[in-house]
C-alpha cells in the first residue's frame, strides 16, 4: 500500500498528485497552480511542457545547456533561445516547438485521413476495375471476332449462291444454243438428202434418150438456193475476272471499323 502512494507521480512544488504540467529545463513535475509561481522566477529560463510531452524537447547541439524551444520554419529544425537570436537563424521564419508541433501533429492527421479516406481507395477502385477491364477487352475482341466469321461466311454462302445463279445462266443459255444447234443440223441434213435424190435424178436424165422425160424436167434448184436460215448467236454470255481490289471491296463487305485509337507501330 505504501509503495503504491510512492509509486504517484506528485506536483515537485506542492505535492499535488498526477500534475499535468513540467517544466523541461528545471526538470520539475508542476501542478496548474504551481505554474505561475514557478514562472514568476525569472532568474532562469523556463519552458512549460505537457506531462505527456516531458524529455520529448531535444538539446540543442551546439548550446549544451539550452533545449530547442523554437522550430526554425525555413529550415526546419529545432533551435535554441542562442541559435535564434546569432547566426544563420536570425532572418528566417521561427515559431515556438510545441504550438509548430502542434501543427505539424494536426496537417500529418489531415494527411492521413485524406489518403486513407479518399486517396488509397481511389487507388483500390482502379485496382479492382483492372481485371475488368482486361475482360471487356477480351469480351470485346471475341464479340467482334464472332461477328466477323459471322459476317464472312454470309459473304461466302451469298457469292457461292451468285456464282451458282451465274452457272446455271450459263447452262440454260448453252442448252438452248444447243437445241438450235441441233434444229440446224437436223434441216441441213433433211435437204441435203433431198439435194443427194435430185443429183441422182438429174445424172439419170443426162443419161437418158427419153425425150419425154427430159422434156418435163423443169428446175428445182431454187428451192436449195436459199440455205435455211443458220442459227445466230447474238448475245454469248462473256466474263471478264476483275482483280480483286482489296482495299475497297474487303472493308464494304466487313463494316465493323475501329474507333478507339491504338497507338499505331506502323505510324512511320
Ligand atoms: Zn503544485
Ligand atoms: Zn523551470
Ligand atoms: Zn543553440
Ligand atoms: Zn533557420
């Protein structure tokens, strides 16, 4: 019980147990009250610190008797009372080390709370939409490649159909030039046999001594000389193979186009 009552932090001046103040250079635990009496002594330098912040002011280096009361704000060091008042500090910006702390203290809160609170889970957001995005693209590549087989074979079914459309043209075209063809030669050779029958007769009649026969014969070669009518060609079908000019042609057929910009490799 008693080592406890040791154990209580007291005022150096009163007593009073937990006081919240310390004077950093006199190295005294002072209650509130206690504070203004110690000031009062101005014999020496006093610097009046929060319990919590005791031994947290640091010496000065080159002043080994003096703490660094006062932040230097163009240098941003600690610097004693002397290091203020001679030397390089004299012209900058000073303000008093717990009040510069203090801020400090208060701008590192802000920091932190903007970039837990909005920075880092900008930078989360954009972390987690990558793998989406990488399968969008992915997920557009495949729709556009889908469509473009899509769209070559129809382009294939609709030329097979023209070339096959175009074919049996050709075929009912030649069938019926056959069938003329054929018409022709069937009449050619009917007079022609007709033609063979009169020769035969007309070398019988110069053979013959019948005046009566060779009186009757009248000419029938008129008949053979207008040759039937042969059949005209008028309009064969004729194809000329165009080149292929990609081009033009390949991108009518295939209408899906690029629009968002991949920097080209073949910009040169
Ligand atoms: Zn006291
Ligand atoms: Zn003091
Ligand atoms: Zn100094
Ligand atoms: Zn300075």
């Amino acid at each position: 019980m008693d080592e406890c009552l040791q154990d209580v932090i007291r005022c150096d001046l009163c007593e009073t147990p937990v006081p919240p103040k310390h004077c950093e250079p006199c190295h005294l635990h002072l209650c509130e009250a206690c504070v203004e009496n110690h000031l009062s002594d101005q014999f020496k330098d006093h610097y009046i610190v929060p319990f919590k912040q005791r031994g947290s002011i640091p010496k000065c280096l080159y002043h080994s008797t003096n703490i660094c009361i006062i932040l230097c704000k163009d240098c941003n060091v600690p610097i004693c009372k002397i290091c203020s008042s001679f030397g390089e500090h004299v012209q900058h910006k000073k303000e008093d080390i717990l009040k510069a702390t203090a801020e400090k203290k208060e701008l590192i809160r802000k920091d932190l709370r903007e970039l837990e609170k909005f920075i880092y889970p900008r930078y989360q957001e954009a972390a987690k939409s990558i793998p989406v995005q990488r399968a969008d693209v992915n997920k557009r590549s495949q729709n556009l490649t889908t469509a473009l087989d899509k769209q070559g074979k129809a382009i294939h079914t609709e030329i097979y159909t023209i070339i096959q459309g175009m074919k049996s043209e050709i075929d009912d075209m030649d069938a019926q030039h056959i069938a003329a063809i054929d018409q022709h030669e069937v009449a050619i050779n009917k007079t022609s046999t007709k033609i063979i029958k009169v020769i035969l007769d007309l070398k019988r009649l110069l053979d013959t001594s019948d005046v009566c026969l060779v009186s009757e014969y009248t000419s029938r070669t008129e008949a053979f000389r207008s040759f039937p009518a042969q059949f005209q060609v008028t309009s064969l079908p004729t194809f000329t193979p165009q080149e292929i000019n990609r081009a033009d042609s390949a991108t009518d057929w295939f209408s899906v186009r690029t629009s968002h910009h991949i920097p080209s490799k073949n910009a040169l």
